[in-house]
C-alpha cells in the first residue's frame, strides 16, 4: 500500500472539502427563498377601478352623448345649398309663353334667429329680371335676402336655446362621470376593509381552533393517566367542533367577501379575485385633520361634490328656458326682404318683396304658463342648491365623527384584548394545576377571540371611515385617480 507525504495528504483534504463546500452551495441556490408577495393596497384597488371597471366606462360614453347632441343642435345652423327650378305659362303681349327662373344660393341661418340667402338666378324664357337693378336685359342676375325678427325670435330663440343646452351636456357628462367615480370608489373602499377584515377574523379562528386541538390531545392523555376526568375529554372534543365549526362560518365570510370585491377589479371582461396571500396588515391610526383643514375641505367640498355641481347644470338649464318663455310674451315684429318666388312677377317687373310683420297675441296663456313654470322650477333649485351645500357639510361631519369615535373603539378594544389575554394566560396556568376545568379554559379563550374579533373590526371600521372621508369632501371627484406603482421591498 502506497503513503502519501503528509503535505500532500493535507492538500489532498483541503481540495476535497472545498469541492464538497462549492458542490453544497450549488445545491442549494435552486431552493432560494420565493420572495413574499406584494400585498394589496387600497390605492392600487382604486387604480384598478378607475382604469377598468365596466360602469366607470360605460359612464364615459356620455362625453360622446354630448358631443352628439352638440352638433344634432348645431345642424340647425349649418348653411344649406338650394336650387330651385319654377316654371310657368303666361300670356305676354298677346301670346302665350313658358317662363321661370332657375335660383341657385345659398340658405344661411344664424343663432340670433337672422336668416340670409345670397346667389344667382337665371331666367328662362323672354323674361326681364329686375333683381337689383343690375341690367333689365340680363338673363343672369345675383339675388339676396334677409329675414330679421325684431322682438321676438331676436336672440333667444327655440333653436338658439337647444344650442345652449347641448352647450351643458358636456359639463353635465363630467358631473355624471365623477358621481359614479365617487360612489364607485367609496363602494370598492367599504369593500375592500371588509375582505382584509375577514381575512384577518379568519386567522383567529384558525389559532383558536388549533389550541383547542392541541389542548384536546393534552386533557387526553391525562384522563388516560387518571389525572382528570373522561368527561373533560368529551368538553374537550366539543370545543374543537365548535371552534372548527366558527372557522368554517368565517371561512365562508371571505368567500362572500371576495366575490363582492371581485365586482370592483376587472381583468378583461370577467372579476378578478386576489388571492388570500395579498391581504395586507391594518394599518395604524393616523392624527385627525385640523379644524382649519377641516374648514377648507367643507369649503372646497361645496364646489366640489357631483350633487352640488349637478344642481348648478340643472338651474342653469332651467334658466334657458326661463328666458325663452319670457322672449315669446313678446309680439312678433319680423322684417323681410327677398326675392320674388313666382315667375310672373318677373313680367310685372316686380323683382323683389319687402314687409314688416306684426303679430300681438292677446291672453298669452301658454307663455304665461311657460313663465310661472320655469320661474317655480329656479326658486326651487335655489333652495334644493341650499340643502345639497348643506347635506355636504353635514356628510363632513358625520364622516369625523366615525373617525373619532371608531378610534375611541380601538383604544378600547385594544385594551379589552390585553385584559382577555391575560386572563387567558391567567386561566391556562391555573388549568395546568389542576386549579381550574377545561369548561373555565375554553370561556376564557373563547372571551379572548371575541374581543380580537372587536379589535379587529374596530380597526376595519376605522379605515372605513377615512374612506367616507374622502367621499364627503368629494376627493376621488376632482380628477381620475392615478395608478399608483407598486415598490417591492424585501422584508428584512
């Protein structure tokens, strides 16, 4: 047998346990650690409904609604090229004859209810045309005309009033866009505290059942050892199923919780569900907003707020019609000048009409009726603008109130939960003495959950109503809100 230098058997070790080192390491970086995933925010949930709920889209389609009423009222307006043929049989100095003309302008209407023709017209037969005096023997003449209501017509007008309501469809389109924003986003928020909460009341049904079973196995084994009674075993068991059967019930809670924050996030054309491993932590409470900041939020709220804007579009509505049924208590006063429509006026040598027309209507019931209508409506939205400012600064209100006091209940319930788990301690130790019953145990941890139950939905319902907050003062109707990026960090 050969012996190695006992240098050489030293290198000899040294590589080997190198090449085993290395071969470890290899070995193990395929089963790296999978980093945890990103839990969900209430921003990112506002994101996602805002770039792709259906409703919140479907609500954009009143922009194009507006626009199609813009130019449905703009169409009475638009300039109209008219070619007209007439003609007739006349006898002229004795003989009979065919005559007429050919008119080719252009009709042109104005918002302020004027009207204008201008173009050209072509005799046919042995015709003078005097139009305009240009030339008795010309066949070819320009022609104008000029229609003008005086009094009323003259400015307010009904086609001039469907111009300036189509003029508001587009302001009114944005008020509807932000009002399904507003509910939507406050819908998704509600909604979103309500799954992380059950979630949450989910792990504690979880802990509370397996320190029942654990605690099942433990009584077990000392009624085997005849250190207590086999009736313990039996209140033992029946804890467990009545904790497993708590589970089950919350267990179903977030299944209808995520089926209803399902209907916020949409992938395609179909809900998304996140996953259970997505739930964040509640977070802490914050400090209450000054009451200057206070002040301002009510002041800007009243400007703000989609029901407040809303009546606004409605007075003004309102107030075009007011003035359009104010406009016809006025008689009609119209002046006309144009061209000639009938052939033998041409032989007459009358080329062109000119007239004033009056007309005064004497009881004036339907403009009357018109007036008190629309005036009735304007004194109401005054006073229903009055109640939406002050349903705004009440909304406010109420949403601070549920702030403070659902921070009063965390402080409350945050004590409440230590004196339970104290006891819980407290009764464990004496269970472990022989100086208490599984039945004293099993209240003390069940006083426990519950009280984790209400610390639980006091922080829920706190994060709630800083949602309400920002619904009240009308946050999510300013602007769509902005995807907000997700920045993974490694928990330490």
């Amino acid at each position: 047998m050969m012996r190695l230098h006992p240098l050489a058997a030293t290198v000899a070790v040294i590589i080997l346990c190198l090449t085993n080192t290395a071969v470890g390491v290899a070995a193990e970086e395929p089963k790296s650690k999978a980093l945890p995933p990103i839990p969900l925010t209430l921003a990112e949930v506002l994101a996602w409904v805002d770039g792709s709920h259906p409703l919140l889209k479907g609500s954009g389609t009143e922009k194009i609604v507006a626009r199609g009423k813009l130019l449905k009222a703009l169409g009475a307006f638009e300039p109209t090229l008219v070619n007209d043929y007439e003609l007739e049989r006349l006898v002229k100095s004795g003989k009979t004859v065919s005559v007429g003309f050919n008119d080719t302008f252009l009709d042109v209407r104005h918002p302020w209810g004027a009207r204008a023709i201008g173009g050209f017209r072509a005799g046919i037969g042995p015709i003078e045309i005097a139009d305009l005096a240009i030339g008795p023997s010309e066949s070819n003449q320009p022609i104008m005309g000029l229609f003008l209501p005086l009094l009323r017509g003259f400015m307010i007008n009904p086609e001039n009033a469907e111009l300036k309501r189509s003029e508001l469809a587009d302001p009114r389109a944005d008020i509807q866009i932000a009002q399904s924003r507003q509910e939507l986003f406050l819908g998704a928020a509600m909604q979103y505290w309500d799954w992380v909460a059950a979630w949450k009341l989910v792990d504690v049904q979880r802990r509370a059942v397996r320190v029942a079973d654990d605690r099942a196995k433990q009584v077990e084994q000392r009624a085997k050892a005849g250190a207590v009674a086999p009736l313990d075993v039996v209140e033992a068991n029946q804890e467990v199923q009545r904790r497993k059967e708590t589970l089950i019930a919350a267990q179903r809670a977030v299944e209808q919780e995520q089926y209803k924050l399902s209907l916020f996030l949409w992938d395609g054309d179909a809900p998304a569900t996140p996953p259970g491993e997505r739930v964040p932590d509640l977070p802490k409470p914050v400090e209450l907003p000054s009451p200057e900041v206070v002040q301002a939020d009510k002041v800007a709220a009243k400007s703000v707020r989609p029901e407040v804007r809303e009546v606004a579009i409605e007075a003004k509505l309102n107030n075009i019609d007011l003035e359009l049924a104010k406009n016809n208590l006025l008689p009609r006063l119209d002046a006309e000048a144009e061209p000639s429509r009938k052939p033998g006026e041409f032989v007459l040598g009358l080329g062109y009409r000119f007239g004033i027309e009056m007309r005064i209507p004497f009881l004036q019931r339907r403009a009357r009726g018109e007036v008190l209508e629309a005036q009735g409506k304007a004194d109401r939205f005054v006073l229903v603008q009055k109640f939406r400012e002050q349903q705004v600064v009440v909304d406010v209100d109420n949403a601070l109130s549920a702030i403070e006091r659902a921070k009063q209940r965390i402080t409350a319930a945050t004590q409440s939960l230590q004196l339970a788990r104290t006891l819980e301690e407290g009764e464990r130790f004496r269970f472990t003495l022989g100086a208490t019953s599984v039945l004293f145990v099993n209240l003390r941890e069940r006083n426990a959950v519950d009280s984790e139950n209400q610390w639980i939905r006091a922080q829920a319902d706190y994060q709630k109503s800083l949602a309400l907050y920002q619904w009240a003062i009308g946050a999510w109707a300013k602007a769509p809100a902005a995807v907000t990026p997700v920045n993974y960090r490694p928990t330490k």
